[in-house]
C-alpha cells in the first residue's frame, strides 16, 4: 500500500523524494494543447463540450497525482511513454505537490461553473486564462509557477528545482542577455506593432489556390 499511495520516487543521490521534470513538462504540453484546443471550439463555434469533458479529465488527473500517486497519472505515463528515451531530470516533489494543489482549485472551481452551474462568466474565463499561463510555462520554459509560491507558504526553500534555479549560483557567460541583444528585442517587439499598419494592405488579400491562375477582375 505504501509504494501505491505516495508522492514522489527515492532515487540514489537525493535525499527527498523526487520526479521526473521531463514528464511533468510533457504532461503539461498535453494538457495545454487539450484545454487550448477546446477554448477554440467556445472562441470560434460557441461550442462548450469539448472544455466540459477537458475539465473532468484534468481534475481527475491531478486528483490522482496529488491524492494517491503521480505514477498512476494518464497524463504522467502518456508523458513518460513520450520522453522514455531522454535521461530524467530530477526535480524536489513537495513544490510540485503543493503546485499540482492549486491545480486543482482552479480546475475545480472551474468544474462547478461549467458543469454544476453550467453557466459561464469573467470568472471561468480568468482561471482558464490562468490555467493556460500555468500550463504553457511549465511546458515550454520548464518554469514552475505554481512552485515560485511554495516558500512563501511553507517557509522553506524549495529543493533541486528545474535548471537548479533554487540554488544561488554565477551564470555563465552563455546565459547572460548583452545589451545589444536587448535591442534587438526591443526592434523585433515594436516591429510587431508597426508590420500591421505597414503590411496590412496586402496581407489582407485572399489567397489563391496555388494550381490555379489568380482570377483578374476585367476593366470596364
């Protein structure tokens, strides 16, 4: 009973039960895409189905992670079965824990609006949002944000944290952003602004189809 309900592998070298950050970060690519790919369906045909059956699966799942053990996660072993081959990074359970916990207050909350109340609202529209924020950093950055909050709440540091962001270190010299890289952004950001009023004119014509010859409009 105890190696099926618990949080977090013993693995030699560390002193606290630890995961694997590679099927956390696929997971949450999964679940992204799901809940993302759903918030379409509402944004562009008002169809609320697909957000409905999303929202049970992710409370269900992070109630399995956090309750009784993250191996028995779907969306942990579907993650694990797709990064199987790459060598794990281990990262502190607890943080995680505490992050996957406020999964499920949002997802809960929003299972109550969506399919007790089955009404919608500001409110689900922001915890989606949120969700989404939570979701995108930890698959695409491998930033937890949900972890940045454990020490204020547990009054202890965080351990063996993603990219050991939690240790005090010098970064090298190829992590540091140059002042000239800083204005490149800056270009490359205001350029998103100023393409629209520059390029709108001709990005706004339909394309054609690519075997057929554009069709001409005959002058009068």
């Amino acid at each position: 009973m105890n190696k099926f309900i618990q949080f977090g592998e013993k693995v030699d070298g560390y002193d606290i039960p630890v995961l694997n950050e590679r099927e956390i970060r696929a997971a949450a690519g999964i679940l992204f895409l799901a809940t993302y790919t759903s918030l379409m369906f509402i944004l562009f045909d008002g169809n609320f189905i697909p957000i409905k059956y999303v929202i049970v699966f992710f409370l269900l799942d992070l109630l399995i992670r956090v309750f009784i053990n993250p191996r028995f996660s779907p969306m942990m072993i579907l993650g694990r079965l797709m990064v199987r081959n790459q060598t794990p990074e281990y990262v502190g359970a607890s943080q995680k824990r505490f992050a996957w916990s406020i999964g499920i207050i949002l997802s809960a909350s929003m299972f109550y609006y969506f399919l007790i109340e089955n009404a919608y609202s500001p409110i689900t529209g922001s915890v989606c949002m949120i969700c989404l924020l939570f979701l995108f950093f930890e698959a695409s950055f491998g930033i937890c944000l949900g972890c940045l909050l454990y020490p204020v709440f547990f009054r202890k540091k965080a351990q063996h944290c993603p990219g050991e962001v939690c240790d005090t270190k010098n970064k090298q010299a190829i992590q540091k952003v140059s002042v000239a890289q800083l204005v490149l952004l800056a270009l490359f950001i205001g350029s998103l602004f100023l393409a629209p009023r520059l390029l709108n004119e001709q990005f706004s014509k339909p394309p054609h189809d690519l075997f057929k010859a554009p069709s001409t409009v005959k002058s009068k």
